[in-house]
C-alpha cells in the first residue's frame, strides 16, 4: 500500500487544525468587543464616596438574595468615584464596610438599587458621617441633540452652600452640601467653571463635546475647594464611559477571560489525535497481513 494517501490525509488534517485554532483565534477577540455580546439586557452603575468627614470605605456590590459579592472596591476614601460597572439589569444591594474589616462584619449602610435595562446609575455615599447616607443618581445617558448635560454634585463640607457658573450660565445658586441638581443643558464648548462657596472659591476650565453629559462634584481639599469633572455618558449611542481623575486601577473588577482558547485547544487536540489514529492504521494493517489476517488494504 502506498504512504501517499494516508500522508496527505494527515497534511489535510493538520492543515485544518491550523485553520481551525486561527479562526478562533480570530474569533476570541471579535466576541470579545461585539457590542451585542455586553449591551444586551445589561445597565451601569458606579459607586463613590462624596463624604468629607467619613473615613475610607470597602464597598461591596450583591445582586439580590446572593451573599456572594460581585465586586468589591478596597480602600475608597472621600472623592473617589469608580469606573460604570457593566451589569445585568435586576436588583442589587450596595453595602459599605469600614475599610479592611472582614467581609462578613457589620456594615456602615447598605442601600438596594434597581437596574433598568439600558439605564446608569451612581450609587454615593453622600452627607456628613453622623448621618451617612447612600443616594442613587439617574445618570443621562442621552443628550438633546449638538448639546452638552451637565449636572452639579455639592459634597464640600467646608462651604454649606455653593453658586457654581459655567461662562456666563449659571448651574447651581447656593447648592447646599450633600444635595444634587438636574441636569442643565448647556452650548458644547469650552467653559470656564467657577464655583463660590462665601469664604473659599475654585475654578476650572472645562471641555464639553455635543452629545455629552456631565456631573460636576464639588469637593473639599485641605483649605480650599476642588472641582472633579465626570463624564456620564460620551454619546447618545456610546457605553458610559470613565470615572474620576482618582479612578479605582487595580481595585476595578477583573474581566472574565474568554473561553475561545479552550475551544480552540479542545478542537486541536481532537483533530491531532484523528490525524494521529489515520498514520497508525497502515502499521496496523500490515501487522495483520503479515500474520495472514487481512487478504486486501485499500
């Protein structure tokens, strides 16, 4: 019998195992970004803490009736506001604990926050520590067309009221601390933000694209005001987007890795050990013909 046929069966074989493990791979990354694959029957939400005189925080999220944590965020102290975490749409606890303790001790307060399907939310830990509160916020993620949303967070503690002016339009006239105003429609450009507290005062300049929204928070540091600009949402058909300058890095949940490479190894070896039984059965049909088992080979 000829070598030739099984020899280019095992280069066919082969040369689809290359084929195949290559269009997962191809694969891996396109399932990985489709927007279908994150935006369907999922919504948003983020956490901060906009406390002055409360100590950092861990906070976890729960989906309902689960006593497992879907994520958790060490060590977030005042001004620290995360990154949108994509969920899926339903019903979640957020819980505070002080900051390293264990995650079964008692927690500081604990909120539920519903998600709507296609909705963002900021979930803060907002007010003075003797009477801590969380408050949900109903992000913008859509925008009146060619203009910008901005909305005004009042978490300084220093200055019990605040006028914030953005050029010559006013956004918030005497904002008392731990409160939050709706969104205002604004010209897209670049403005000058002020904000005036009575005896303390910030500035800063701010770009605002058409079709965004925004929330100003205005914040204490050590003597004076500060002013965090967050972009809600960077489009009316985008993903929300962003977070703080401060940001959460490392504390920010893992992605779960793609199970395409699984796939592809599972694929691989099944046709590598196809083409491996092909180049045996001659071996085993001239043993057979040998001992006068086998009158005919094909």
């Amino acid at each position: 019998m000829s070598h030739q046929a099984p020899a280019s069966r095992l280069f066919r074989l082969l040369a689809a195992c290359a084929l195949a493990v290559g269009l997962l791979a191809a694969a891996a990354p396109a399932a990985m970004a489709s927007p279908a694959a994150t935006t369907s029957q999922v919504g948003w939400l983020r956490l901060a803490h906009l406390s002055p005189n409360t100590p950092a925080v861990d906070v976890y999220l729960y989906s309902v009736g689960s006593s497992d944590a879907m994520i958790v965020l060490k060590h977030v102290s005042y001004g620290t506001v995360s990154p949108y975490q994509t969920v899926a749409a339903g019903d979640y606890t957020v819980a505070m604990r002080a900051a390293g303790k264990p995650s079964n001790s008692p927690v500081v307060l604990s909120t539920t926050v519903r998600v709507e399907e296609g909705h963002a939310y900021t979930v803060a830990g907002m007010g003075p520590a003797s009477a801590l509160r969380l408050q949900i916020f109903d992000d913008a993620l859509t925008t009146p067309s060619g203009r910008s949303l901005v909305r005004v967070v009042q978490a300084s503690l220093q200055q019990k009221k605040v006028t914030v002016v953005a050029g010559r339009q006013t956004l918030a006239t005497n904002l008392t601390f731990g409160s939050v105003t709706s969104y205002v429609s604004v010209a897209p450009g670049t403005w000058n933000l002020k904000v005036d507290g009575g005896t303390m005062s910030a500035s800063k300049s701010i770009s605002l694209a058409a079709d965004t929204s925004h929330t100003i928070v205005v914040l204490d540091d050590p003597g004076h005001l500060a002013i965090d600009e967050l972009t809600d949402a960077a489009g009316s058909s985008a993903l929300p987007v962003g977070g703080a300058a401060t940001g959460f890095g490392g504390m920010a949940p893992r992605p779960g890795s793609s199970p395409l490479p699984w796939v592809a190894a599972m694929v691989l070896g099944a046709l590598i050990a196809a083409a491996g039984a092909l180049w045996l059965r001659p071996r085993r049909f001239r043993r057979r013909w040998a001992s006068g088992g086998g009158s005919h080979v094909r």
